[in-house]
C-alpha cells in the first residue's frame, strides 16, 4: 500500500469534535510518516486554533449552524452554505485526497459532501449516542461510520456501522497507577473525599451556579473541590480559591491526575467526556446541558443511567443534588457497582479501530 496518503480530516465548532480528529490524525501519521493530512474547519471556531498547534495544516470555511430562532443569521445561512460547497469542492480538486474523515462539526457536512461528489470514500465518526443532521445525512453515502453507542440502525444502514467508541486520551488508560501523584499534584488533603467538577472547556453556567450554592455543604461532608468552571466564568468564580479546601481552575492540563485524584465526580455529558469517563471508572453523576442539539447530551447521559453506570440529575432537578450526592458518599456498596458498570462501557482502542476501517478503505 502506497506510503504518502493524502487524507482530509473536517471536524471542530468544539473540543469533542476537535480532539478526536486530532486523535485519528496523529495514528494515522504513526502508520504512514509520508502521509499528508488536511484539516478543514469552520472559520471562527476554536479548531482554527487547536489544529496547527497540534502540527497540523487547516483551511476555514465560512459556515456555521442554523439558529433554532429566527436570526438575521439564519438569513445568511445558505450563502454561508454555497460559499462553503464551493470551497470544498476547490479544496478537494487540489488536495486529492484518498479518503475524506467527518467527525462532526458544521464544516464536516460541505468538506464530505464535496468529497462524495469527486468519487472520493468517506467516513464519519459519530461521538454522541443521537446524531446530529449533518451526519445523519452523510451517513447515507458514507463507506463507513464509526459509532460509540448502540441502536444506531434507526439513524444509518447497519451494514456501514462499526462501534469503535471515541478516541480518548492516552494517559487515562493508566490512572489506577496515578492516584497518589494525583493527590500531590493538586495538594489534597489526604483525610478528605475530593469532588472533581467538570463543565467543559468554556464551563456551564447552572453548573457552576449550583456548586457555588453548595460551598458550606461541601465544607460540612468533609469534601474537597477541585472545580473546572471554565474559560467563561473564571473572573466570576476564582475568589473561590481564597477558600480551604477549594481549587477553581478554568482548565485542567493534566486532566489524568485530575480524574486519579477524584473519588467523585459531576460533568457535562458530551461525547468525549462520557468516553473518558467510562475508562476512569470513578463514581459519576451527570448533569448534561439541555441546550445543544438533538438534547444529545441527556441521551449520552440515559446510555451509560440504563446500564446502571452513573447517576442523572437533570438541571430542572438540581434542588436534588445535595441529597444526591450524599447518598452516594454513604453507600459504599452503590459506588462500587457504579464503578464497575461504567468500567464496562469502555471501548479504549477507539483511535485504533477507528484507523484500521480507513486503512480498509484506503485499500480498496
């Protein structure tokens, strides 16, 4: 098989998109050192950014999502649209790639649609447990989707699905072995549970809003915080740090110590995040953003609840979270069940499967 494959990667708008794109990436130049890989994402979106300091060449579209209100934005949606169709096609006349990658985003719906269109093979990375519309629709002529969850047939052919999970960091294959240098690394106190709080990279607001009510009930259960409240809201919450036995950080660089050191922990439900979680195996309660798409996260969320590996506590319910948590601090017996059910969602081999159905494609 020819050595200096041409591949183009389209994914990005968030980090759940962005890193496994990144991850597929950096395995493929593992296999192929000579291959050439382009990244193609949406203008303003934060891929612009995380790309090239991976080491990666990217091209922009002018694309963006449909408002789910009337905007002046959804006026200008089907230039941004044409606009972005007809610099596909031109990236893809003079890229040649021998395989197109979507792994969600706004730009991976005109970049695969264009690569469809030359002849070009494509495969789709679906992250949440409900696709979006863009990968619903390219599903259709795709070669292959890579899926994380079950009962995607009702979405895609089932002939053309594979569950590979989502590419997740590395470094969390091994956190069992990190718990002590986590707890130095964060300067815990050793007497004390630590609650690690996860909002995502730009944080959550009705997150942050319910930990912030919750300081003094922390304080009287005896737990530690180390809260990621995000790039959003550091100014708001880092006064917090003033306190004992608080640590607000509007991002976590070694997320693996921060996920060892933990005993519990309360997140978002994104893909990647659900992904992640599900291979550090700590006690988690959800409280996915009912604001994105499709409600997808409630459904990430409901996958991993059904199989009786984390908790749910929606943000209408979040009066209930005290009682919640609690609960779960009392009961030994339900955080190790919880442990171990989420342990087996696990699928740690995803980049690596994810790249051996494109080396398939590639050689056919």
């Amino acid at each position: 098989m020819k050595q200096s494959i041409n591949v183009i990667i389209s994914g990005g708008g968030t980090g759940g998109h962005i890193y496994p794109a990144i991850a597929i990436a950096n395995e493929l130049k593992l296999r192929y050192p000579e291959a050439t890989i382009l990244f193609v994402g949406a203008k303003d979106k934060m891929e612009m950014e995380k790309v090239p300091q991976a080491g990666y060449d990217i091209k922009g579209l002018w694309i963006s999502g449909i408002q789910r209100k009337l905007t002046l934005k959804n006026l200008i949606f089907p230039f941004k649209l044409l606009s972005s169709l007809w610099k596909a096609h031109s990236i893809i006349n003079t890229f040649k790639p021998d395989v197109a990658i979507g792994t969600g985003g706004f730009a991976s719906g005109p970049t695969l649609m264009a690569a469809t269109k030359k002849g070009i093979p494509t495969l789709i990375q679906e992250q949440n447990s409900y696709p979006g519309i863009t990968n619903k629709m390219l599903g259709k002529k795709a070669k292959k989707i890579c899926v994380a969850y079950d009962n995607l047939e009702r979405f895609f052919p089932s002939d053309k699905i594979i569950k590979t999970g989502n590419p997740v960091r590395q470094d969390l294959l091994f956190i069992h072995t990190k718990t002590e240098e986590g707890k130095q690394f964060f300067k815990l106190t050793p007497a004390r549970k630590t609650l690690l709080v996860l909002g995502g990279s730009l944080g959550a607001r009705r997150i942050n809003q319910l930990i912030e009510s919750q300081l003094d009930f922390f304080e009287s259960q005896n737990i530690q915080l180390i809260w990621q409240c995000g790039k959003l809201y550091v100014e708001e919450y880092e006064k917090y740090n003033k306190r004992a036995h608080v640590q607000v950080h509007q991002f976590l660089n070694r997320m693996d110590l921060a996920y060892a050191a933990a005993d519990f922990i309360v997140s978002r439900a994104g893909a990647s995040s659900v992904s992640e979680l599900c291979i550090v195996g700590k006690p988690t309660i959800f409280i996915p953003s009912p604001n994105v798409a499709e409600d997808h996260q409630t459904k990430n969320a409901k996958a991993i609840v059904d199989k009786h590996g984390a908790i749910l506590v929606n943000e209408n319910e979040l009066e209930t979270f005290p009682i919640v948590l609690e609960t779960l601090m009392k009961d030994k017996g339900k955080q190790e069940s919880l442990s171990e059910n989420i342990k087996v969602l696990a699928l740690p081999n995803a980049t690596s499967d994810i790249v051996n159905e494109i080396e398939k494609i590639i050689k056919k």
